[in-house]
C-alpha cells in the first residue's frame, strides 16, 4: 500500500509525458467527485426547500449568534460548532432562505473535500459512487442545510480515516498530518463525545504501531476543538464531570440500551424517535438499512483481492465506534445520529458494489449490472419518498409555529418579551422573545422572578389542551392557536390596547 500510494503521489509530480498521463486520471477523477458534490448541493437547494423554517435544535444553535432573539439556554450536550458555522450569516442577516444556501454550498464543498481526502486510496469511481450513495440518503439530504452538527461530524469522520491511512503509508505527509488535525478539530467543536468514539480506531492503532504523529495529530486536533467546550463546562456547568453527568441525564442516562429497533424505527421519517414507539416501517423502507452490513462484508472482500484491506477495515471500524453509542448507549433514535456511521460505510459498500458489476465473467456480468441498476433505482425512490414526506411534514409545523406567533404578536407578546411552557424554544426565537424555564434540565428563572418579569415585559405561558397552567398563569387571560393554549400575562394585554 505504502509504494502504491508513494508511486500515485510522486507520479503526479513528474514532468514530461509519464507525469501528465497520470495527471489525466487524477483531474477526471475530481472532476467525478465535484459532478457529486454539486449534485448534492443541487439536491438539497432542490428538495429541502431553503424557506423551510427554522427547527427547534436549530434555533437553539442559531439563536446564540443571531441579532433575531435573544440566547436560547444552552444545555450541557451541546457545543459551539454550530454558532460557529453559522455565524457569517446568522450574525447580520434573519434570513433563514439565506442561511440555507449558505449552508447548502458549504455541506457540497465539504463532501468534495472529504471524498478527496481518500483518492490515493480508492479508485475515483469508488469514491464518486460512495459519495452518491451517502449524499442520496433521505437523512443527508435534509440535515446538509441545517444548522446541526451531525452532518459535519460526518465530514470530519471522512477526513479524519482518510488522512490517518495517508499519514500511515507516507509519514512525510505534511498535509495529511494537518488534515487530520483539522478534522478530529471540526468533530470536537460540533459534538467532543461523537469525535471520540469516531478516532478511538484511530488512537488505539496509532499507539499499538507506534505511529507518533498520526497520534500527536488526533490529540492535537481533540484538544483545539473541545478546548471551549471543558472551559465553558468549568465555567457555566459546574465542571467537566458535571457537564458530562448532565449531558447524560438529559439525553435519559446513558448506559446499556437497545437502540436497534428504535433508529429503524425512525427510518420513515421521524427526524426524533422518542420515545420511540409503533410499528416498524415497511420492509422496502428499511430493507438498505440491512443492506448495509452485508455490502460492508462483501466490500472488505473486494478490498483483499484488491490489495486494500487496511483502508477498508479502518472505515469500518470507525463506523462502527461512531454507531455502537447510538445503537447500544442511548435510549430514544434520530436518524442523524448514524451519518458518521454511513458516511465511513459508504466507501466498503461502493467498492463493493462496483466489484459486483465489473467482477470477470461474462455471464454473470449482465445479471449483476441489472440487479444493481436496479436496487439502486428502487433505493433512491424510497430515499426520495420518506424525504418529500419529512420535508412536508416540517414544513407544516413550523408555518404553524408562524401562526401561533402571528397570535401571540396580535395578543402584544412583542420584543421585548419571554415565552414559558410547551415548544417555547423555537416560538421565542420565532417571536424575538426570550425563552425562560422554571423547572427540568433548562431551568434558568424561578416562579417568582418569572412573575416579576411578566411585570416588566409581555410573558406568555403554552400549554397543550387539558395541562394546567402553572399556578401563578392561572388567572391571566387565555388564548387558543392551534394546538397550544397560550396565557398572556395582563401587561401583554395593557401593551396590545394601548
């Protein structure tokens, strides 16, 4: 692997005919994985629909740079990579068209940087049908012009594996040394626990042949990207065991949990599975998720004959660290979780499927074209199918979030004002208003001091029909929009007269 690699990388350097036949192949080569990464930005502007409103998460993120509202409480799981993203256009515009073009371009220039990470590795036609088939999944589609960190933990898992394996076969690789810095860095400044199980491969390689500055890199990368995140966790969250321990009860106590059925069950399109109950989907709806593991196999397979085992078994094994806290660890599903995981699978899973189809034998050839061709077909229909339907179905809810503050404005809840009780986060980010908690994991007022605020400035308290109000909301004024039931203190009432 090492005098293959050094025999590409050198080749291309030479000059004379020798060096431009080899550069030939290699500019065809990006040109497929840029054809990709355009197609997947095309798709998303396409599908996704950039006036989709802002979801909860996101508004969360997006609130902490924007001039729209106020901070939304920032929980203990979450890091600042997201702010950070978004910053160079949250910052100064309330666009949310804007920001998901932005977002947008930025996803596609990222799946082609990554993908290009592993061109030494990989024929470009592996690489170019890998980054299809992750880029078509419904899952991908919909969170590339989010601003949520799960599809850049992904990028920053393709990198990571790519640019080990390139540091591993030419020690002298100034770049992919940085480019493993680079990405254990943006995984840690999205999300530090995801960019730990998704290197522990890495690392554990890294020590056991003694490759130092791969392992210098990672570390060097973990540690710039999560620095924020242990400061703020001395800072505002009592310390990092605290955090953690905090992170942990939010997201229900991690510990030993069979997820399995719940991711499948989120499958269909629910962006968050919990609790995650019913039926599961469909067999032609899960049927690739099955696919998966069997294609990986057949993938190490082709990768042996091919004389690329160790590229194939290092995907695999940081897929399956990246996946096994989601799958084992947790107890509710979002189908975001896993893209780390298809990310790094796709690579085995096109290697094997372009073995399949060009594999000798001319009898069989035709047979496995066809069959491919069409599995494929059926999957991109599928993956086109569940992701028009989440698209509708966001979309829905969030124009109905517009009403309800639409109402609430009409009721004088203006800025400045605070919002308390059932979807308040994203509705106070919608409405300009802060969003305050008395009680459970995002508690940062008290009764009392959320009575003297509704002294001050409009506060409204939403509730689901038949959910009492809390006791001090009891006796102001109550609303219906939708679904929720909205209590006005009287000062929002006094405001709207006047």
């Amino acid at each position: 692997m090492t005098d293959i690699s050094h025999a590409i990388l050198t080749g291309a350097r030479r000059s004379g005919p020798g060096g431009a036949s080899r550069r030939v192949p290699r500019l065809r080569g990006d040109g497929l994985l840029a054809t990709v990464a355009a197609a997947f930005t095309l798709a998303q502007l396409l599908l996704v629909r950039p006036p989709m409103g802002l979801g909860w998460d996101e508004t969360v993120y997006v609130s902490q740079v924007s001039p729209h509202a106020p901070a939304a409480f920032f929980s203990a799981p979450r890091a600042r990579g997201v702010p950070l993203l978004v910053a160079p256009v949250a910052a100064w515009s309330t666009s949310t068209p804007l920001l998901r073009v932005y977002l947008a371009l930025l996803s596609g220039l990222a799946l082609y940087l990554a993908l290009r990470v592993w061109r030494d590795l990989f024929p470009s036609r592996v690489l170019a049908l890998a980054g299809a088939l992750f880029a078509s999944l419904w899952v991908t589609l919909f969170y590339g012009p989010q601003a949520m960190p799960n599809y850049w933990v992904a990028v920053g898992a393709l990198v990571c594996a790519g640019c080990f394996l390139r540091a591993r076969a030419r020690p002298g690789d100034r770049a992919a040394l940085w480019g493993l810095v680079a990405g254990a860095a943006l995984m840690a400044w999205m999300r530090p626990m995801d960019a730990v199980w998704v290197i522990l491969p890495l690392l554990v390689l890294a020590a056991v042949r003694r490759h130092g500055r791969p392992l210098l890199a990672l570390l060097a990368g973990l540690a710039a990207g999560s620095a924020e995140w242990v400061v703020e966790a001395y800072v505002s969250y009592g310390g990092l065991l605290q955090r953690l321990s905090d992170g942990s009860a939010i997201q229900g106590g991690l510990g030993w949990h069979l997820a399995v059925a719940d991711q499948l069950r989120s499958l269909d399109g629910r962006t968050l599975c919990r609790p995650c109950t019913g039926p599961l989907p469909e067999p032609v709806l899960v049927g690739w998720w099955f696919a998966l593991p069997l294609l990986a196999l057949l993938g190490l397979v082709a990768a042996r004959r091919a004389r690329r085992t160790v590229p194939t078994l290092v995907a695999l094994a940081c897929a399956a660290t990246a996946a096994f806290p989601y799958l084992f660890m947790i107890g509710y599903a979002a189908p975001r979780f896993l893209l780390p995981a298809y990310a790094l699978l796709a690579i085995p899973v096109a290697d094997a499927l372009v073995h399949l189809v060009t594999a000798p034998g001319r009898a069989w050839r035709p047979v496995a074209v066809t069959l491919v061709a069409l599995a494929l077909a059926v999957h991109l229909a599928v993956q086109y199918a569940v992701l028009a339907h989440t698209v509708e179905r966001t979309t829905a809810d969030r124009r109905a979030w517009d009403r309800t503050v639409a109402e609430l404005h009409r009721l004088g809840v203006r800025p400045p004002c605070a919002l308390t009780g059932e979807e308040a986060v994203p509705l106070a980010f919608y409405a300009g208003c802060s969003s305050v908690d008395t009680g459970g994991h995002n508690a940062n007022i008290t009764p009392d001091g959320l009575v003297r605020t509704a002294r001050r400035i409009p506060v409204a308290v939403l509730t689901l029909p038949g959910d009492r109000p809390p006791a001090y909301a009891r006796s102001w004024p109550v609303h219906r929009s939708g679904a929720l039931s909205l209590y006005v203190a009287p000062s929002a009432h006094r405001a709207a007269g006047s």
